[in-house]
C-alpha cells in the first residue's frame, strides 16, 4: 500500500482508495475520472466530495462534482449520537452505524451494494458500484461501527476485478519490497501461512510466531 497526493500519477495503481476525501476540486474529480475510464478501481467512502478545495459547499447539488462520477445523486447525510439504533443490510447481513451516513439515489447503470434497513432512509441506497469505461467505481456512504460492511465491500470489487484475496489473521500483515515477501505478526497466536512450494525462507519460520517476522524469496514469475 502507498500513500499518494493528488498531483502523484494515479494509474500506476490498479486499485484507488479515498476515504472521507472531503474536499474535492473539479480537477481532482476530473483525474479520478480519467483514471477510471482508463482501467482503475476507484473507491469513495462516505463525505468524499462534500465541499471543494476550500473548505467550501458548493454551489449546487450535494456532493456536485462526483454525482457524475460515481453515478448517485445525494439526497443528503444524516449523523446519530449514540443511543440511537441504526442499521444497514447487505448481503443478508445487517450492520450498525452511527457515525455518518451519505443517502444515496443511483442513477441508471448504478448497482446497489448495501441499503439502509430503518429511519425514514429506510430502503435507499448506502453503498454502490458503477462500471465506467475499463474501470470502475464504488461509493461506500456509510460509516459502520466496526468497519466490517466497509471491509466486505473493498473485498467485493477485488473479487470483481478478478484479484486473489488472501485472509490473514488480525495483527498479521504481509508486504513486498525488492523481490523479497515480509510476513509480520503482531497476532497473540502463531500463524502457519501457507507459502509457494518453490518459495525459499530467508528469515524467521513456520509457524511464525508473535512478534516475529518472516522473510521469503519465490524465484517463480
């Protein structure tokens, strides 16, 4: 994972994520768009695009220079202090939240992800996901209390897209720098992951135990 700007080149990344991005300029939607069409994976998250690059509500529709982009229009947001029940479906699941909520109407050609389950919202679109150009877009408006309907929907657009998912316990954390597999577990328990029969192990073993680290090497393309 990298942390860009908004003046880094964006199509070096397959998948895009901007969460809470509030500001947004006309030009910046402009690049998301762009890099959409030519083949990225863009996903929002609830208050992306609320104000521009000032600080500022715009002029216009709610939300005004991503409603073309992310193919919704936005009937407003609502916020809940915490002894108030709310919830969200999807999937046959039901999730609760609080903090933020994007109310979302999509436009045609925009799926439907996850629909608010109470209050007067009852029935419309909290999250949703569009086809644009090679690429696509996904807006996730609502904010979830532990983050699971978010992290089941990032999931979904690698699965769309046709990209392996590996399930690592929590606390476990892979990453990859010079030809070389870093495994870090900050897990309480030991973990056993399963490696390429070719890979050749050149720090730590397996199972890798708390606190530790492994490091391996797969001379395989």
């Amino acid at each position: 994972m990298d942390f860009v700007a908004e003046d880094d080149d964006f199509n070096r990344y397959p998948f895009l994520i901007a969460p809470a991005y509030q500001m947004v300029s006309q030009q910046l939607a402009d690049k998301w768009r762009r890099y959409v069409e030519q083949g990225g994976h863009l996903i929002l998250t609830s208050r992306t695009g609320q104000k521009n690059e000032l600080g500022q509500f715009h002029e216009g529709p709610w939300y005004a220079p991503i409603l073309d982009l992310i193919g919704d229009d936005v009937d407003g947001f609502d916020m809940l202090p915490s002894n108030a029940s709310a919830k969200v479906a999807a999937g046959g699941k039901t999730y609760e939240w609080h903090r933020w909520a994007d109310i979302l109407t999509p436009r045609p050609g925009t799926q439907v992800l996850a629909t608010y389950a109470d209050h007067y919202y009852a029935g419309k679109a909290a999250a949703t996901t569009r086809k644009l150009g090679k690429g696509s877009v996904t807006m996730i408006g609502v904010s979830t209390d532990d983050g699971e309907l978010e992290r089941e929907i990032v999931r979904s657009v690698y699965q769309r897209a046709d990209v392996a998912i590996e399930d690592l316990p929590k606390g476990v954390f892979i990453d990859w720098r010079g030809g070389f597999d870093l495994m870090v577990n900050y897990n309480p328990q030991p973990f056993a992951p399963v490696l390429p029969a070719s890979a050749k192990i050149v720090h730590g073993q397996v199972p890798l135990a708390p606190a530790q680290t492994l490091i391996w090497k797969d001379p395989t393309p």
